[in-house]
C-alpha cells in the first residue's frame, strides 16, 4: 500500500474557559502520488488538523504514523529534523522574512537541513525561475505583490524536496486569477512520492484535489476519491 501518512482516532481538545472539542477520533489513510483538499466553514478545524500533520502540534490522544514510523510528540528535536527534510509548509500569509531577499528567504530553508551554501543558492535560483521569479532575486518581501511572495513561499517550501506539502489557505488573500496561478504552480509539485494537503474555502480549488475531505463535526468526510 502506499499509505504514507496514518492517522488513528485523533483528538484535539484546547482549554480555555472550558473545554473545546475541535478534532474527534479522526482516522484516515493519505496516500502517495495524491492531493487533498480540506473544506470547512473557519473553525471547523482544517488549520487544527494541518498543525497536527506539520508536528508543529500535537493531538490529546491518537496516534500519527508517517512512513510506517509512529510519530513520538515528546521527541522534539528528531521531529524538527523530520519536518524540514519530509514537510513543506506554505502559508496563508507567506510568513517570509522581511529583511531578507526573496532569494535568501527560500535558500535559508536548505542551509537549515546543512546543505552548503553553493547548493543551496543553486536550487534555490532554479526554483525562482520554476515560479517565474527569477528576475525579483534580490527584491524585498515589501517590494512584492501578495501573488509574487506566496510563489516565493511555495519555493521555500519545496527546496528541501519534501514528500509532504501542507497548504493552509494558500490563496486566501489573493484576487481570483492571481490565485488561479498560485493553485497551477502547487498542482504541478504533485507527483508519484508525495503528497500535498491545502485547505480552502474556494469549492473551485477544492473540487481539483483527488480527493475532497470536508470538515464536520470536529471529524472528516470524503467527499470524493
């Protein structure tokens, strides 16, 4: 089977004033080679559930198994390594670095996994021109428009060539053909290896993935397959 990512009876539950339920014993199978889309009215847990496949959170209970491996919440540091060899994680606001280049801002991400410099500049020149930017290298994130910096979050998020692209509301902000761009650009990084996950509101984005999950009652449904 090429199930990558397992998730098994997950909950996720926050303390507030009281108790609030946003996750309920969700079990589902993400295969390779696939994208998904997650639909729901805001709150309904799509960006929940995104942090819990990123690692940057972890559930109250259940389990998560990446490539046969069960996922260990208490062991940070081989987590973060985790996530920035296997996960691609693209924003809804891009979350660039604003005193950094357009060009530093993605090759960052690959002296990070202690790729050398002259490697990292390498590909990260070759995905500049992928997304159409080569020409803004060495342009600000405050001397781009909203559709330039969210390609150039889409190359940072690939530089490490990841297995999983998580996406949440990656075209949220932008206008419908700009976003129109921004989805053809993540649609094209799909391939026989990984997987990519985006939640959405827009049914139009939506109704491209492989597989349609919405959101209700703190749980999945498949749409589609």
């Amino acid at each position: 089977m090429n199930n990558f990512i397992q998730l098994s009876n997950i909950n996720k539950s926050f303390e507030t004033l009281k108790k609030i339920k946003v996750l309920k014993k969700i079990s589902f199978a993400f295969k390779k080679g696939k994208i998904y889309s997650l639909v729901g009215p805001s709150g309904s847990g799509k960006s929940t559930l995104l942090n819990l496949l990123s690692l940057i959170d972890r559930p109250s209970s259940g389990s998560i198994t990446i490539q046969n491996e069960l996922i260990n919440f208490n062991d940070l540091n081989k987590n973060d390594i985790l996530r920035a060899n296997k996960i691609g994680i693209i924003y809804q606001q891009d979350n660039l670095l604003p005193d950094f280049t357009a060009l530093e801002n993605i090759y960052l991400a690959s002296l990070a996994i202690g790729n050398n410099k002259k490697l990292s500049l390498s590909k990260a020149q070759t995905l500049l021109k992928k997304v159409g930017l080569l020409n803004r290298s060495n342009h600000f994130p405050s001397q781009l428009s909203g559709g330039e910096k969210q390609r150039i979050s889409i190359a940072r998020a690939l530089i490490n060539d990841p297995q999983i692209i998580l996406a949440d509301e990656p075209t949220g902000s932008l206008d419908l053909e700009t976003a129109k761009g921004i989805f053809n650009i993540l649609q094209k990084q799909i391939n026989s290896n990984r997987i990519i996950i985006f939640a959405t509101h827009n049914r139009f984005f939506a109704n491209k993935s492989d597989c349609m999950l919405e959101m209700v009652n703190g749980n999945i449904k498949t749409i589609n397959v």
